[in-house]
C-alpha cells in the first residue's frame, strides 16, 4: 500500500538554484561508478522541479504558457543535463567527475527572481520511474532531431528534456492543463510552435508519465496541437 498526499511547499527559487549547483560542484570529486550516476540523476531531477515551477510561475501571471527567455533557458539546462545523464547510462556509469562547465554557467545564469510552489515528483517518488527508460524510448521510437518535443508538467518537462536529449531535438515546449481533471484543457500561445506547425516534415512528441485515469491531460494537449 502507498500511502503519500500532495506536500506542496513555497520556496525562493534563488535558493534552489543555489542547492543544485552544491550538488554539480560535489560531482566534481566523485568518479565513475553508479553512486556518481545516482548523484547526478538526483540533480537533473531537482533542477527539473525548478524549472517546471519557473514554467508555473510565468503561467500564474499571464495565465497562458508562453516559451518565455526564462523557460527557453530552463529548457535547454535540462536537456544538457539529460545528456550528461545520457553517457553516464549508455557508458554504464563509465563517467566520471563533473559535468560541463557551460551547464554551470546556464544554472548561475537562470533567472530565479520569484517564490516557486514545489513538491515532489510522484513519478519519482511512488512509482519507480526512472527518467533514463525515456531515453531508451526515445533512442527506439523512431523520432529524430526535426521533431517538437512537449512537456506536460509537472514531470513531464524533464522527461521531455530526456526525449530531446536523446533524439537530437531541441529544447521542449511545456504546458500545464488545467480544468476539470476528466476534460483538461491547454491555454498556451500558438506562436510558442509556429515554426513547427508550419513546418511539413516536423513530427511532435507529447511526453509525461502516463495518461492518467481518463487521459484527458494528453487528449487536451492533442488538440490544442
């Protein structure tokens, strides 16, 4: 039995950000080995709660999910750090010390002026997910780098990152579905993916961590797409 309820907590995203780079700095002195690896999912995950709760933030106030300067950069960290996650796998945890420097630089660059309403991730947290089976999926799916990834936050924009990564693709687009939970609905700006959709030969690849009991969340980005 899962016994678990929806912590929410009301923290300075400066601090946050703050916390994740200790973490990228303590890589340093770690070498290869699954303790490493699980160091640096454990950031890429902490790093994506950030990011969607920035995302979340930026929704609060316009009420519409736009791929803001703040979320561009949020979106390309990710998948940066999805690929490091990525030869750490594929190498079998043959990867040692720290990650790239231009990673670190996007991190102290990222704009964390706001409080953030996080929690943690109930994929991650309850039901085993581990973020590396959706590069694995992703390396299978056929996709490549002409395709607009989508991130269903909340966990979905780091699995989405980890879709990117493993593709070639840019970085993701994330929305937040709101509405009743058995009819969502999306309310972003169209122009966030018009190259895409005015792209012939684009291919779009919706990625979160399942689709709930009715589906709605996937359905809802489907036609807003």
């Amino acid at each position: 039995m899962i016994v678990y309820g929806d912590h929410k907590r009301t923290q300075d995203a400066q601090q946050l950000r703050e916390a994740a780079g200790e973490m990228a700095i303590r890589l340093d002195r770690m070498s290869h080995g699954i303790r490493r690896h699980a160091a640096l999912v454990g950031l890429f995950i902490s790093v994506s709660e950030l990011v969607q709760a920035l995302a979340d933030v930026d929704f609060g106030t316009g009420g519409i999910d736009i791929f803001s300067p703040r979320q561009q950069q949020g979106a390309r960290l990710l998948v940066g750090l999805a690929a490091e996650v990525a030869k750490s796998w594929r190498s079998g945890f043959n990867v040692g010390g720290g990650i790239d420097p231009g990673l670190l630089k996007l991190l102290a660059g990222l704009d964390c002026q706001a409080e953030v309403l996080t929690g943690s991730a109930e994929g991650y947290a309850h039901y085993a997910l581990y973020p590396e089976s959706y590069l694995d999926a992703a390396q299978k799916s056929g996709l490549d780098a002409n395709t607009c990834v989508i991130g269903v936050r909340s966990i979905g924009l780091g699995l989405a990152a980890m879709v990117a990564a493993s593709i070639g693709a840019p970085a993701p687009f994330s929305v937040r579905p709101i509405g009743h939970p058995f009819h969502r609905h999306i309310n972003a700006d169209p122009r966030s993916i018009t190259a895409w959709k005015n792209n012939p030969s684009a291919r779009f690849a919706v990625v979160d961590e399942g689709p709930g009991l009715s589906g709605s969340s996937m359905h809802a980005v489907v036609v807003w797409l």
